[in-house]
C-alpha cells in the first residue's frame, strides 16, 4: 500500500488475519510506533499484539511499592505528547499517560491483549511473515500474516525474573518475593524487610516500604551511585506558572534536560574522577553525620558505566537519616530460618527479603525465528543500526538507551522506519534486508556490547545469546541520544540494505 490512500479506507483490524505491520508489544514503544505508522501511513492496516492483559509492558509489569520513572518524563513522555506531569513520576501517572496516547488516536481497536507470539516464519516466495501466536484468555492457536514486523516488546524476560540461588533459601521462615512478582497480598506493615539489591528498583523500594515497615535494610554487594533530583523541576513550575502552552513546555524542558545530560556524559568520558567528586559531594549532605559514604555508595566502575539511579526528593537518603531504613554492603553466606547470614558474620533479621537482583535480556520476546525454513541464530547476525538484523528481512525492532530515556530512541525509530516504509513505496519494493556489504567481508565482529562503554550485570550475563555489532557504520549501535538524533534521519537508506 502507499501513504496516499485515505485515513478514510482504514479499518479496525482485531478479526483480521492479515494486516501491512504487525507490532508486537503494546508498551511505550509498540504505541509510538502505532502512533507514528497512523500519522505517516495512514493507508496502511496494522495490529499490535501484546502477551500482557492490558497496555503499558514494564509499567503493568512491575506493581511493586512506589514503582516509578527512574528518567524525567520529558523525555520519557513521546516527543508528539506534552507531558503535563511531575518530572519524576509513579507508575500509574505514566500508565494514565500511555492511556490518553491510545484514546486520542483511537488506537484500542488495533491493540490485541493476551496474544502471546512463539513464532514467526519468513517466506521470500510469498514476501511476508507468517506469526505463530496464542490467545492465553481462550487457548486458540492463531496464524496472522503480515508485510512487515516490527519487534516492540521491550528488551527483559516478563516471566521469568533473575533471582540467584542462595543456600539455605528453602529454610527461610518468611517470605520471599521478587519485584517483577509482586504479590498482591503482601502486607509488609510492621516487618522486619530486607530489599536484596542496590539499582533502581532497591532505591525504590526501600522508601516506599520505609513508610510503614519496621525497618528496611538494603543489603548490596556493591554500590551504586544515586542522585537526589526534583519530583518537579524547578524550571517547570516556572513556565507553568506564567501560562506557557504545554506543548511548548514541553519542549523546552525536553530540550533542558537532554543538554543536562549531554553534560553528565561528558564528564563521565573525559573527567570521570571530577563527576565522581560531584556525585558523592551531593550525597553527603543528605545523609547521616556518621555514614560510611565511601564503604557504602562509591562504585567502584566509572560515573556512567552503570546507570545513575534518580531519588526524587531524595527519598532513601530521607530514609537512611530518620533511622527507618540501613544499607548493609557485604555478601551472603546462607539465608537462616529467620533471616541472612553474611560472609562477614552478622545476621540480619527478616519476616520478608525481596530480591531486587534484576532481570535477564529477553531476544525478541524470545520469539522463535526462521527464514526460508531456516532457523535464525542470531548470534551470527550483526545489527544494521541497532533497529534491524542481517538477512532478516522485513524486521525492524526497537532497544532504547542505557543512559537517557527509552522513548527518545522509540521516537527516532519509529520515523527511521517510516521513512523506510516511503522508500519501499516510491521505488516499488516489497522487501528489504540488511546485508554486509563487500567491503564488510573480513569486518570483526564485536560481542554485542561493549563493558567498557556500560557494563551492569544484565547486559553481561546476556551477551551470548545476543547478536553482534561492527566496527563500522551502519554495524554499530548503542550510541547515545546527542549523535543519533542527527545521525538516523539523516541515514543513507541505500547504504547496507538491499531491496527487492
């Protein structure tokens, strides 16, 4: 189809077994994407399957206390969509934000829910998908077909969350939960909590348990850096208060806060030992006379090779100084029957341990693929800019970035792959794929990311199911926001894809 047939001809596609794009994941980049092919194609029909009973992907996810942004939401809310919100915001605040993106673009008629893809099968004889998918609310097998895939399923195992075996774990007299498992019933009121983890999802928790609980302890193995920032940025409230239009804040706070970053990213190439200083000088302050800073929050990697973990108002440290939650860095030896004992000897008395110890890399919702019959082994596969794979035709996917918001990159993607749907028109094509080009034949291939540049424990333990990068354009990805938002639209779309 082309991008001149009338938004008119469009049709609702929920009973379709056929559709131009299919999506796959109802999350904040499946509905950018929804958003982005209705503005751009509108002729084109197009379907977004999620496995998940409603929208949001992470933010359905994860319902564990306080669960919110760990990004400011200007550049976390869609570049179309001004975020009228708090910088800082929770779960449900961004969930009620995704919904008003679906109402106003009626897109809840193209979203179907509990449809989870197995498989999904190439064939260059028919140029088009063939997409195995189960509907988990009636158990049907179901076969669509489609043009295009678009991979929008996020980048983490929804089920299936990392929690290492501790010995002694099935002694334990309490409870133990997972972040990504959090039990509706799970009254903490009271208790003695121990938040096993020192990233994001700890330094949510434990304030927000902090509140009603005992006492919260955060046991870590090694620290991480955190800064204090705004639930409401200062700025913000200042351009709200003289009636600036909302889309121009918007703007302007979206554009204030990727310089900022910019900046942050700077020192952490250049002046690492500099933004370190700054780093742990804005902690101290805030944290009790006596605390052991160095021992307890000075990472030993560099500023940025993990992610900064956001505190608004900077809650735990708030939570450290009133005495209602410790942090406790040392290694466990063996969980007891009323809590942990560590390598150090100390005991720490729980009723409830939470292990916020992460998630793994999910490939393509671990989805099975095949082209021609034949199986698709990814790991022998480099990227084409990070949003499409060698010999994979007609597949585009989006993986947002480490250090600023994931929606930046969702947005860039989406017009990169629009724009790659207009050439496909103009020119007549119904296929195209990435392919190394001659000059590529004796190019290294690189493990999928690189620990120096960023190196947390998610990334690591996933590298060998992952795909490769080059050492050369357009074979490399994981850059950051600052070079990408001139470098994908102004892309050469001839350069490493051929059509057909």
């Amino acid at each position: 189809m082309t991008t001149t047939e009338s938004p008119e001809r469009r049709t609702p596609t929920t009973d379709r077994q056929h559709v131009d794009v299919l999506v796959v994941g109802a999350g904040i980049a499946g509905i950018g994407a929804a958003y982005h092919l209705q503005q751009r194609h509108p002729g084109r029909s197009f379907a977004i399957v999620d496995a998940l009973d409603t929208r949001g992907g992470t933010w359905r996810t994860h319902r564990y206390p306080g669960v919110r942004s760990d990004s400011d939401l200007f550049t976390f809310g869609y570049g179309f969509k001004p975020w009228r919100g708090p910088s800082i915001a929770t779960g449900d605040e961004i969930l009620a934000y995704l919904d008003e993106v679906i109402d106003e673009n009626g897109l809840a008629e193209h979203i179907r829910y509990r449809h989870r893809v197995t498989a999904a099968s190439w064939s260059s004889a028919d140029r088009r998908w063939t997409v195995e998918v189960n509907r988990e609310d009636t158990g049907e097998q179901l076969r669509l077909t489609t043009d295009f895939l678009w991979m929008c399923q996020g980048y983490y195992d929804h089920d299936r969350p990392y929690r290492p075996e501790w010995a002694g774990m099935d002694e334990f007299q309490g409870r133990i939960v997972h972040p990504q498992q959090w039990p509706e019933d799970l009254d903490h009121t009271g208790k003695r909590v121990v938040v096993i983890g020192s990233g994001a999802t700890a330094a949510t928790l434990v304030p927000a348990i902090a509140e009603t609980a005992k006492h919260v302890t955060m046991l870590q193995r090694s620290p991480t850096f955190f800064i204090a920032r705004p639930k409401v940025a200062e700025l913000a409230a200042t351009l709200r208060a003289l009636d600036i239009p909302d889309e121009w804040t918007h703007e302007i706070m979206r554009r204030a806060s990727v310089v900022q970053g910019e900046e942050v990213m700077r020192m952490a190439k250049e002046t690492p030992d500099v933004l370190r200083e700054f780093l742990i000088d804005s902690m101290r302050p805030l944290l009790p006379e006596d605390f052991d800073i160095d021992k307890h929050f000075n990472p030993t990697y560099r500023p940025w090779q993990q992610r900064l973990a956001a505190l608004p108002e900077g809650d735990l440290f708030t939570a450290l100084r009133e005495g209602t939650a410790s942090v406790v860095t040392d290694t466990i030896e063996t969980f007891t029957p009323t809590g942990i004992r560590l390598s150090s000897g100390d005991e720490l008395e729980a009723d409830i341990i939470v292990t916020a110890t992460g998630f793994d890399l999910s490939l393509f919702g671990n989805v099975a693929f095949t082209v021609d019959d034949e199986p698709v082994d990814f790991t022998q596969q480099v990227t084409y800019r990070g949003l499409m794979i060698t010999g994979v035709p007609n597949m585009a996917y989006v993986f947002g970035y480490f250090r600023a918001s994931w929606t930046l990159r969702a947005d860039l993607v989406s017009e990169f792959v629009c724009r790659l749907l207009d050439r496909m028109d103009e020119r007549g094509h119904e296929v195209v794929v990435p392919q190394l080009r001659p000059e590529d034949a004796d190019m290294p291939l690189l493990p999928w990311s690189d620990p120096e540049n960023f190196n947390p424990g998610y990334v690591m333990r996933s590298q060998h199911r992952m795909y490769k990068r080059g050492d050369r354009e357009p074979w490399t990805h994981h850059k950051e926001y600052i070079e990408e938002r001139a470098l994908l639209p102004a892309a050469d779309l001839d350069d490493g894809l051929v059509y057909r």
